[in-house]
C-alpha cells in the first residue's frame, strides 16, 4: 500500500532546473520539498559514463566559472577542472577550421572575386529576402553563397535533425543570433584583422574527472541538510487535483502537496495531468558513441563539429584532452541526432568511414559503448513556440508551474542559462501568490 506523505512543495525532475528551483524555495522558507525523479541520479542528463579506464560524458558540457549556478551552489565550484576550448569544424571541402564561421578565412583570403560574390549574394538576400525559417535567418544575415560554402547549412540539419527551413523563426532569433553577431560589420572587422586561432575560447570549466556524480551528489547533500528529500528511479504514476493542492502517486508513495514545479518533459507532465490531447512536440533521441583511440587524430581541437554534407554525426569531445590519457589511449564521444530505424553499427560504420575520408583518427579507434538518450532537446519546427506556451498556460491554469529544457520546450545550452530561466519563473511565482 503507497504510504502517504505530505510536503509543501513536490518538483518533478532533479536537474539543474529542478535543483536551482529546490534551493531558491528553500531560500523563501521552505524547507519540506520532495524531488522526483525517475532516473536513479541527479543531475538530469548530465551523465558521465565509466567504462573501463575511461569516463565519457552524455553531450558535451561545458560550465562557466562566474555561472549564476556557482551563486545556488557555490561549494561545488571547486569540484570543477578549468580548461582552455579549442573548437573547430570540418568543412565542405574536407578541412579542419575555425567554428562556427571564419569570414577571414573564407572570403577575405580567397581574393577579389570571392569576396565581391559574397558580397553579392548577401545584397540580394537583404533586399530580397523575408525571414520566416531558421534558413531565412541565416541567409540574410550572411547570404546564400557563405551559408552553402560554409556548412552551415548542413550543420543546422544535423545538428537540429530537421531542415533549417522547417525550423521556426522565433527559435532562430533567440538560439542562432551568433549569426548575426558574427555577421556586424565590427565583427568582420575584428575577425580580418585579429588571430584569434584555432578557433580558441576563454577557459572554461569541465566536471571533475570522477564524473558528474561527484558534483551532484554535493548538490543533493547540500539541498538534505536544508530539509529537503529526493525520491530517485521512481517515476510518478498520476497527478490528480484536490481539494486543496495535488496528490502525486508513484509506485510506493502518495504525496500531497500545493505546489508542483515541473521540470521533466512536458507532454508527459500533461499526460500525468490526465490531459489526453497533449500536444506531439518534436525532440531530438541523441546517440552518444564512445570511441579509444590510438593514433593521428588529425586536428588540434578539444570540440570538432561536422559541418560537411557527408557523414551523420554532429559533434565529438576529445575528453582525453581535458583529464589526460588512458592506457596510453585518446578518448571521445560522437554525438549523433538518432533516425528512428537507425542500427547503432550503421552509425559507427558512418562516423568510422567518414571521418577517415577527411583524414580523421587514423590509427586504432574501437568502440567503448554507447548511450540513447531520450528526448534529449526540444526540435522547433513550425508552430512549436506557440504550441508548447499554450500547454505550459494549460499546466499554470491547472496549478502547475513548468519551466526548463524539458518541462518549457526551451532550448537551454548551458546551465546558467538553465538557472537564470529557473530564477525567473519561482521570482514570478512568488510575486503571484
């Protein structure tokens, strides 16, 4: 028989978003929270994987030393290994430069005729071109010519898993403008007549090398001493209204409460609700291969995306650059947006024969394992914006609030954009009631 329990406050999911939400309602008095999750961790999908000697990561994760997470959690900022990022890209034409785009590189240095091209084909695009897609946004920023010969085209497929003409607009304004910021003419200034290279970036913070669960489990005991209880790898069964709040039934456990903060995926959170027409958002399964490696690798970076039309991965994190070798082995994680009928030996197969064909880890490369995660982002195809606020005004309406990557349909990068977004929505909470 479920035993009852009764807590001020139930947040459903134990990622960032639904840590930072636990600590700032602490913050306000709060001490008798409950956090569920059907996963057996914390931390969401920031997971790191031991396989042998090694430790790989679910994507690839990068933390910022002033991040507004430091702020909730500040004994864990010393838990992190400070690294120096080199990103990179594989182009078109097969070679390894700078990310996202270098307009030094691939204009300026290809003399008068290119450069008058590119010029060209950006004036048709703004005087004749009206952005309504991700493909729109991109071109009358940069035209046609450059977004083509670049790779950015390919790259927005596959990394989205859709077209960029059927991404929406709105998405491509608010997760894309470092299109438009590299494309202001102050920034192609900067870009000719500065060295920035290797495609290099500030330090910035990795997990330590224990992984992920060093880092959250310190959350998690950080948040218990404060009062609060994690319920972990057991998944709610159905919300219902009361009275006067919810009843939240899992398979061993009722809880009662007044306050619900959502965080998991939100057409699951409605279903819980007993909504039978939630809507079908589209997300993305991601496939996380895990290679060893012995050899040349062929590029310097720490990141390299895959901007060539050939080839179905989208990313790859050389781990062993940042907490060092192995048993004399590189180690890296291949991240690949999964098609449903999609065998993980057919992608192996594909990353193995298209990164050779670009001169990539050519030597000993052996697959470690793999993971699939579900749901992994939000895809925002046409209407999804829209879509996805009426069902969190639905859930508001009901009495829940939702907000995150998962329980908002928000495409959050990093986790101090995660916290800011969770910051926001508990200060409106509170200043409603």
């Amino acid at each position: 028989m479920p035993q009852n329990e009764n807590r001020d406050a139930i947040i459903l999911g134990a990622g960032v978003s639904g840590l930072v939400a636990a600590k700032l309602l602490q913050r306000q008095g709060m001490t008798n929270i409950a956090l569920i999750d059907e996963y057996s961790h914390v931390g969401g999908n920031h997971i790191a994987r031991h396989i042998g000697p090694f430790t790989f990561d679910i994507g690839s994760f990068l933390f910022q030393n002033d991040s507004p997470f430091f702020g909730h959690f500040p004994e864990l900022a010393s838990l992190y290994v400070p690294v120096t990022i080199s990103v990179g890209r594989v182009t078109p034409a097969g070679n390894v430069s700078s990310y996202p785009i270098s307009i030094s590189k691939e204009v300026f240095a290809k003399g008068p005729l290119e450069i008058s091209l590119t010029i060209l084909s950006l004036l048709t695009a703004r005087l004749c071109r009206s952005a309504i897609n991700a493909g729109d946004y991109a071109r009358f920023w940069i035209g046609n010519r450059l977004y083509e010969k670049s790779g950015l085209s390919n790259y927005i497929e596959r990394f989205y898993g859709v077209k960029a003409e059927d991404i929406e607009i709105d998405f491509a304004k608010k997760r894309m403008s470092w299109i438009s910021e590299k494309a202001t003419f102050r920034n192609i200034f900067k870009d000719f007549f500065t060295s920035k290279k290797n495609g290099s970036w500030p330090q910035q913070l990795v997990r330590p090398s224990t992984g992920f669960l060093t880092i959250y489990d310190a959350a998690r005991q950080s948040l218990e001493q404060e009062g609060a209880m994690f319920v972990l790898g057991e998944p709610v069964e159905r919300i219902a209204k009361t009275g006067n709040g919810f009843e939240i039934l899992t398979k061993r456990r009722v809880f009662r409460t007044e306050r619900i903060i959502g965080t998991i995926p939100l057409r699951s959170l409605l279903s819980l609700c007993g909504f039978d027409d939630a809507p079908r958002l589209k997300s993305v399964d991601l496939v996380s291969l895990f290679f060893s490696f012995t050899g040349s690798r062929g590029f310097p970076h720490n990141i390299l995306y895959n901007f060539t039309a050939t080839g179905r991965w989208k990313r790859l994190t050389m781990f062993s650059d940042y907490y060092g070798q192995s048993n004399l082995k590189e180690y890296f994680c291949v991240e690949i947006n999964k098609r449903k009928a999609e065998k993980i030996d057919q992608l192996v197969a594909d990353f193995l024969e298209t990164s050779r064909k670009f001169g990539l880890f050519e030597g000993d490369c052996r697959l470690e394992g793999y993971e699939i995660t579900k749901n992994a982002y939000p895809v925002y195809t046409a209407g999804a914006s829209e879509t996805a606020q009426s069902a969190i005004a639905k859930l508001r309406q009901f009495g829940i609030q939702a907000f995150g990557r998962q329980g908002g349909f928000d495409y959050l990068s990093t986790a101090a954009a995660t916290t800011l977004v969770a910051q926001d929505n508990i200060a409106a909470m509170t200043s409603s009631g």
